[in-house]
C-alpha cells in the first residue's frame, strides 16, 4: 500500500529505488470518482486504466490518444475515463496532483505525459515540484496535496477496484463500453471497434 510514509522518504531521497512497485491497497476507501473527458452522454464509453510512470501509457497519451481525442472525444462521440493505477510512488504523486488540480485533471495529466523522460528518473522530486508549479500549484499546495493520505487512499482504491473486479494487471489497460480492447492501439484499431457502436 502507498501510504504518507512513501512520500516522506521520497521527499528525503528521489532515487529511483524508491519506486519499486507496492502491494495493492488494503485500505476500505472509496475509489475517488471518475473524471469525465467529453461528453458524458456520448454513445461510446473509453476506460483506460494507467500509470503515469508506463512508458507505453506516455507513448499512447502522445500520439494515438491524441487523433482519438480529435475525431471521436471532442466531436461527442466517445467519453473517455482515465483510472489511476499507479506502479509505483512517482505515479501515484502524480495522479494526486492531478485530482488536486480540479478541472485541469486531463491538462496535468498531458504535461506529465509528454515530459515522463524528464521526471521519471533519478532526483525526480524537484522536477516534479517544477513542473507541478509550471501548472498553477504553489508551493504549499504542492506540499499539502502530496501529504492528503485521504486522495491517496482513494487513488489506492481506484487500482485496487480495477484489480478486483476487471481483472487489471498492466498498463494501459483499455475497456471500450465494459469490453477490453484487443486490438493495436492505432487508430485503425480504435475505428475497427468504435464505428459499428455508431453506426458507420
């Protein structure tokens, strides 16, 4: 389980070592909400279960996800849920940053994507702290987000959810309308399921 203590050494020492995967939570909180991308009617439900700390999700997030937020996300089409499932303290300290920024969820979660290879490594601590203040935190509130074991409890809740009941393992993980998607993760791919739920 990630827990406050995670933090606190991570604040001491950013090495990598500090990242080694967690057991699963035991924690009986409640997964946090989703966050809704797009609108929350649309005919096609995508779920993504990820870690900010894949580089799989990375390369998804900055090029496939990309073309299917523009022809099927932002036309209605498709809504599209990203669920938290941390590997280890780094991706979990980002997700609580994200659901610390409130409607900028999706925008934080995009900044970290796409600069992964520059955070993700070692003395990762204040170049997550500069990024995080690139996204409007202060300092106090990146500290006060970082130490909320409510929001953390709740993100261990969402992997744990995703584990028990869907069968999550790795990242990404994706469901199209409760189905796990097979295919490659190109757009092709994504067509080839998404087009005869709509009709085309």
């Amino acid at each position: 389980m990630l827990t406050r203590r995670h933090f606190s050494l991570l604040a001491a020492s950013t090495s990598l070592a500090l990242a080694a995967p967690q057991a699963f939570a035991q924690a009986k909180a409640e997964p946090l909400p989703d966050v809704i991308l797009g609108d929350e009617n649309a005919p096609v439900t995508i779920i993504e279960y990820a870690s900010m700390t894949c580089p799989h999700c990375a390369s998804f997030h900055n090029g496939t996800f990309k073309d299917l937020k523009t022809e099927y996300i932002d036309t209605g089409q498709v809504k599209f849920i990203l669920r938290e499932f941390p590997f280890d303290p780094l991706a979990a300290a980002v997700f609580m940053l994200a659901r610390c920024s409130d409607d900028r969820y999706y925008d934080v979660v995009d900044l970290f994507f796409e600069t992964q290879r520059q955070w993700a490594t070692q003395d990762a601590l204040p170049k997550i702290r500069n990024l995080a203040l690139q996204a409007g935190f202060t300092n106090e509130s990146f500290e006060a987000c970082l130490t909320d074991q409510k929001l953390l409890d709740g993100i261990n809740a969402v992997k744990e959810h995703g584990y028990e009941t869907y069968g999550v393992s790795a990242t990404p993980t994706i469901f199209v309308d409760g189905e796990r998607f097979q295919g490659p993760r190109t757009m092709r791919g994504f067509r080839e399921v998404i087009d005869p739920k709509l009709g085309s």
